[in-house]
C-alpha cells in the first residue's frame, strides 16, 4: 500500500468508479516505489529514468484510452487522468513521457493514421518497446505553430522534409517522431523513423526545468520518407491541435499531483517543525497558507473529474480543457511556492520534492500552450472576440 494517503478534503473519492480507484492506487504504489527512489538523482544529473519504460508499459500506462486490439488498457479518460496525476507527483519529466508517447504519439497514430501504420506501430509504442516524439514547435514558431516554416515536397515514392523543431521532449532517444510540416500550404503530419538519412536529435542541455527529461532539437535535411509514412487523415492546424488537447488534459489532471505532493510535504513539515516552543502549523499565517493550498487542490479536483466525465462522454470542448489546464499549472505552482516558504530553507534541498516540482512547474505553464494563449482562448469563447495577434 502506499505510503501517500492523497488530499481528499471533499471526499470526491465518491466521484470515482471501483475500477478507476484501483488504476490510481497502483500507480500510487508504482511511484512511492520506482519513481521517489530515484529521481532526485536523475533531476540533478540531468537523465531521463528510461528503466521506468518497461514498467510503466506493463502498467499500461502507455496510450491507456486505446483499444485493447493494439496491446492497450481500453481506459476511460479519468482513470487516464488519475495516472497522469500519479505520475507526475513523482516528477513532470515522467508524466511527459508518457503524455507524450500517449497524447501526442499514439493518438495521432491511431486518430489520422491507417490500418498498416497503427497495426505497426501502437503495438510497439503500448510496449515501450517503441518511443516516440511529436515535433510541431519551431524555433521561432512557438505559440504561433501557423508559421511554422518546415517543408514537405512530394518526390517518386515519398516525400522531402526540410526544417527544424524545437522543445521535443523525448526526441533524441525517440524511435519515431511524428513531425508536422506544410504539404503545398497545409498542414500535414509525417512519420520520421530513427536513422533516416537527414535527420538528427541532439539534446537539448543547460535546463534547471524539466531534468529529469529529454529535452530536444529535430533537425530535418533533404530527409526522404516514404509515402507510406504520411498521416492520410491530417490536414490543417487543427489536427496537431487535436493532439494538443490530449496532451493539456493530461496534464490538468498532472498538475493536481504536483500540487498535491507539495501541500501534502507542507502539510507534514508545518506540524513537525517547532519555532517559539510550537509547531509552525501553530501560527496563523502557516494555516492560511494551508488553507489555500487544500481549497486550490480541492477546486481542482472537481474540475477534472468533471472534464474527464464530459471528455467520456464525448463532449469535452477544447476551451474547456484550456480552463482546466491553466487553472491548475497556476495553482500548482502558486502552491509550490508557499510550500517552500513553509519549508523555510529547508524548501531548497533534495531532501524535499518542492523546489523540483516548482521548477518543473514553470515549464508545465509555458508548455502545450502558454499560460496566456490559454487565456485568450478562453477568453475568444466567453466573449465571441478573438484577442489573438
């Protein structure tokens, strides 16, 4: 059993089915005994745990919504969202992992792909015998994907991709990378398999976010893919932006472990630290800064049980995902922050996970949509006025 209880104060245990309890309580136990061990070690290393992919393929952590044809666990979406929510109490590197491989690989795979494309590669991905990256971000094209400048032109037999992506967790130890290049003016996705001649992943290095994670460039010259290896059923920026919307929901639900591992160590610490001959928990101003974390983490639960059911149900929209993943990466952090003043000094070291989570956190704002692109997406929604540039 796990030694984490979680933060029920609203008892929203009761939201949850039988079946989406047990998910969460083995990935629980999964990250208390192969993720806590370990990752502070690899955080201030700068490695990626890639021991961890064969284990969490055996949990099924990989592509978990899919169907069970392709080797995968045929999940509802908030089982799906209480494993991101585990994961990432470990660490936003091993919840990128598999948001990616999950979100941004195999769903697009299984979304746009054919029959012979998803026969060949869900199966391999579900494994983690197979990994895989999702290459839209440019260099000088982050929240305007629209402009991105990377080509595809069409040859016998295939096509020619020329440009350069940037940001692409997972890149350098991917398999197959599903890049996102403009077809004659559209938007189209491609598979671009490791060790096709023109293509290269360095690691991106010098991070003090996200280290547990690889982080890369792609680099495309007069790289040739066959024709088989277009998505057929991409066209247009909407269907990396399908993409994306996997990837956020994942991570409103990832962001809420976090919150929850600060809140919870916050929580301990303030109890057991005595200043002026009592605990800290004893003074007011400690309280009220528990008071806000437990009131944030409980809003934030219920928003994502709620999106995961309308998300079941086939009705989730995609402003309603931008609300659940800006909302809690703010709180999150914002409580992460006030953890580490609970903490006091002790805030800053190893021996507690809040400084990690809270410098993870800053790239889990910016990423898959920044936290003021959120804004004004929802804010287009509210009002029928579109603020974009």
């Amino acid at each position: 059993m796990s030694s984490f209880q979680g933060v029920d104060y609203y008892n929203s245990e009761i939201l949850l089915a039988e079946d989406e309890r047990l998910v969460r309580n083995t990935v629980r136990e999964f990250v208390d005994d192969n993720v806590l061990p370990i990752i502070e070690k690899h955080y201030e290393e700068g490695t990626f745990p890639v021991d961890l992919v064969p284990k969490m393929a055996e949990l099924g952590l990989f592509g978990a919504t899919l169907p069970a044809r392709y080797g995968c666990a045929g999940l509802n979406n908030v089982a799906y969202g209480l494993m991101m929510q585990e994961l990432e109490r470990g660490d936003s590197g091993v919840r990128s992992f598999a948001s990616v491989q999950s979100g941004l690989v195999m769903y697009p795979i299984y979304t746009f792909g054919t029959e012979e494309q998803k026969d060949h590669w869900l199966p391999k991905l579900a494994s983690g015998k197979a990994i895989g990256c999702f290459g839209l971000t440019e260099p000088d094209y982050g929240s305007n994907p629209a402009g991105m400048i990377t080509r595809a032109e069409r040859r016998t037999g295939g096509y020619v991709l020329n440009g350069a992506k940037m940001w692409i967790t997972n890149g350098t130890i991917a398999d197959v990378a599903v890049v996102w290049a403009k077809l004659d003016g559209e938007i189209k996705g491609f598979l671009v398999e490791r060790g096709t001649p023109g293509f290269t992943a360095p690691e991106m290095k010098g991070k003090h976010s996200l280290r547990a994670s690889v982080t890369s460039e792609l680099v495309l010259q007069d790289c040739v893919i066959p024709q088989a290896n277009i998505l057929p059923g991409t066209g247009g920026l909407k269907s990396p932006l399908m993409c994306l919307s996997q990837a956020r929901y994942g991570i409103a639900w990832g962001a809420l472990g976090t919150a929850m591992a600060c809140y919870d160590t916050a929580l301990n610490y303030a109890k057991s630290r005595i200043q002026f001959e009592k605990p800290i928990a004893a003074f007011q101003m400690t309280q009220e800064k528990l008071v806000y974390m437990v009131t944030e983490i409980t809003k934030a639960q219920l928003l994502c049980v709620q999106l995961g059911r309308l998300k079941d149900q086939g009705v989730a929209r995609f402003t309603q995902i931008s609300l659940a993943k800006r909302n809690n990466v703010y709180q999150a952090l914002e409580i992460a922050r006030m953890a580490r003043e609970i903490l006091g000094a002790n805030g800053i070291l190893n021996e507690y996970p809040v400084m990690r989570h809270m410098a993870n956190l800053e790239s889990v704002k910016t990423y898959e949509g920044t936290h003021e692109m959120h804004t004004l997406i929802v804010g287009e929604d509210i009002t029928g006025i579109a603020a974009f540039a």
